[in-house]
C-alpha cells in the first residue's frame, strides 16, 4: 500500500547557536534551515531537517538552493509518484543530480511518517538494535588553548565519550600537543575541514605521536586521491566527511585506501537509505562509521539518533545534546546526553515531539504544497 501523502510543508525557521562555531573556514551562529512536515489522509506528521548553511562552504549546497530544488523538483516528483516504502524515495529522486541535502530533508520527513504509519520508532524500521548510543562532542576552534582546555574540561566532566577538535593551519599540532599533555587518556580527534595540502605531509606526520583517534578531512573536500597518498605516508587514521557523497565515494574511497573510517551525514548522502546503504557496506567490510552532525535542530538530531541505533556505528558521533546548541530545541523531550550516551526513544516515528510555540517562535515563513 503506497503512503497517502496529502501535504508536504516548508517551514522556514531561523535560530541562534548558544555559541559561535568557528572552523577552518568561519564562524557561523545564526542558523536557518526548513523543517519538512509531510502529512498523510490520517493527518499523521512526519518531520525532516535541512542542513545546508548560508553559504557553501561546506558543500555547495545553502538554504536557498534547498528550498528551490525541494519546491521546484522534488515535492513535485512526490506529487506525480506513489511510494510504498522511503526506500524509494532515493531512486525517484535520481534524476535530479546531487542536491544531496534538499533530497535528505524530504526523504527525512517520508521515513518519520512511514515509522509512525507503521507504529514503529524509526530506529526499528531502519533495523537498528542499541537502545542507548555513545556520543562525542565537536569542539569550535576556540580564542586561545586556554579558553579550549577550559571547554574540553567541561565536557569531559558531562562524560562525552570523545571530543573532536577544529584545526587549521598554524592552530594545529601546538593545540593538540597541549591537549593530550592535559588530557593522557582522553579520546581525542582532529578535524580540519579540508584546511590542508599534500605540501603539509610532513607537517601532518606530527600527528602521529599523539595518539589520535583519527583526523577528519585534512585534503581537500572533493579529493580522494590524494588522501590516499596522504594516509600511506601517515600512521593516524584518516576519516573521510566532505569527500564522501554516496556509498560509491566510500567504495573508491577505501579501494584506493583514502581513509580509514568513515564519518556518515545524512544530509552529504542525500538521506537515510544511502546512509544505510553506507553502513551495510562498512559493516561487511569491517570499516568502523560514525554519525557526524550539522548542528541540526531536534528533528535533524533525531534522525541522527535512530541512524546511529545500527550496529556498524562503533565509534562515537558527533550527537551532542540540545542544550549544547539551542537555549530552547524544537522537539520535546529535548535529546539529553548523560554519561555521554542518549536513550533512544522508542515511540513512532522519531520518538520526540514537535513542541508547537517553541516551532512558531523561530520560524520566518511556510509555503504548504497539497498533493491529490
Ligand atoms: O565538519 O563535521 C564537520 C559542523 C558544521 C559543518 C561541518 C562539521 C560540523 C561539526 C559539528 O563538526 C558537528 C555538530 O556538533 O553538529
Ligand atoms: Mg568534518
């Protein structure tokens, strides 16, 4: 039986960050997304999330490009198709190139519903098996090492199981050094955003006498030949985030032996059926994942939650809790982290609820699409 759709809506919504973010490439505190509501004849609600930013420094992706491949492609390839099952979504959505996280939004939304159609928490339709998940937290490039030992304290003490930090030329190896010095037993990550070259071989070698649990896309984001080169010439495995947009990208990727581990995003993979399609393949190839995060809101944080339930995600994401991003989350109850781990939930759907007032006071505007 297909999943009645009646309406899909676009809410755009703007919130503040409680802190800036600073990464190799900027820092960025206000942030606008759309939360995707698709209703079905029952007046079920399903909830997906956009990640893209502003600008596109990350993929080539913002909010403006999403609402205009959502509104002018892909609702209404959804009105003209019936669908069974979210994991179709993905092959109708194939003849619109890329886009990968206007495609995700959606596709979000469709498995939220098909979950609470089914009376299923979406963990369980996806076939995932922890009841709890260990997460990690990713720490800004902060104004001086002391201001960062100070941050990395206060995580640490909240129990998150890993701390991932920002790096970029010439804030680096020094950082890094200090931090192990203070911290001899702490899982430690280092993600450069794409900040280096292969002129930085040497440089990066370093690395190699800190313990690293890994270091996140230190080349540049649509290259995996040189990460290659890269990770023969260095001993702390490399994880792959901007480079990889598809489970054929992680099947070069670890072919040509770019990386190591693999940091999954729903949004870079265009959904949560790549995503899964991702984890199966690194499951059979024994690469360890992980779920990386796009300072989302609740429902994004959500989705990233009951994705990060399979089995492969042996590592630590980047899944911290609401408070840590949001003076107020979207979704009641809001994800909570204790002992660094989050409880999945196990009602319908995303198992969280979309807390009315608290959605009206940061959205800008909504555009409503009705299907017949
Ligand atoms: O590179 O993983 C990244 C945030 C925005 C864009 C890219 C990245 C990040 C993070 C933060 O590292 C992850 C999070 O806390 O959501
Ligand atoms: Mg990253």
């Amino acid at each position: 039986m297909s999943i009645p759709i009646k309406q899909v809506k676009l809410h755009k919504l703007s919130m503040r960050l409680n802190n800036p973010f600073m990464t190799s490439f900027g820092t960025l505190q206000d942030k606008e997304f759309f939360i995707i509501e698709a209703v079905d004849k029952d007046g079920k609600r399903g909830f997906g999330e956009s990640v893209a930013f502003t600008s596109p420094w990350y993929t080539e992706e913002t909010v403006k490009t999403n609402e205009h491949v959502m509104e002018d492609f892909l609702i209404p390839i959804l009105q003209k198709n019936e669908i069974a099952h979210p994991d179709e979504v993905s092959n109708l959505f194939s003849s619109i190139r890329r886009n990968n996280m206007a495609k995700a939004a959606i596709e979000g939304a469709i498995w939220d519903l098909y979950a609470k159609r089914e009376n299923m928490s979406l963990s369980e339709a996806l076939g995932g098996t922890k009841k709890t998940i260990d997460v990690g937290i990713s720490i800004g490039i902060q104004p001086t090492i002391q201001d960062l030992l100070h941050v990395i304290e206060k995580y640490v003490k909240e129990g998150y199981k890993r701390v991932k930090i920002k790096i970029k030329p010439g804030r680096d190896i020094d950082v890094l050094r200090e931090v192990r010095f203070h911290f001899p037993e702490l899982s430690i990550m280092a993600d450069a955003n794409s900040a280096y070259t292969l002129k930085d071989v040497e440089h990066l070698k370093k690395m190699d006498e800190l313990d690293l649990m890994m270091l996140e896309q230190p080349l540049a984001h649509d290259d995996i030949v040189d990460h290659a080169k890269l990770q023969a010439a260095i001993e702390t495995p490399i994880c792959l985030d901007e480079s990889i947009n598809s489970l054929d990208d992680v099947k070069k990727a670890i072919q040509l032996g770019s990386c190591k581990i693999i940091n999954i995003k729903i949004g870079r993979v265009g959904g949560i059926t790549e995503a899964k399609r991702i984890h199966d393949y690194c499951e059979k190839y024994n690469i360890p994942v992980w779920c990386g995060g796009m300072l989302e809101a609740g429902v994004g944080r959500a989705h990233n939650v009951a994705l990060t339930t399979l089995p492969q995600f042996i590592l630590p994401g980047d899944t911290a809790g609401s408070s840590h991003y949001w003076q107020e989350d979207i979704i009641r109850p809001e994800v909570e982290v204790e002992q660094g781990m989050i409880h999945v939930p196990d009602k319908p759907g995303i198992g969280y609820e979309i807390d009315g007032e608290a959605l009206k006071k940061a959205t800008v505007g909504v555009k409503t699409f009705d299907f017949h």
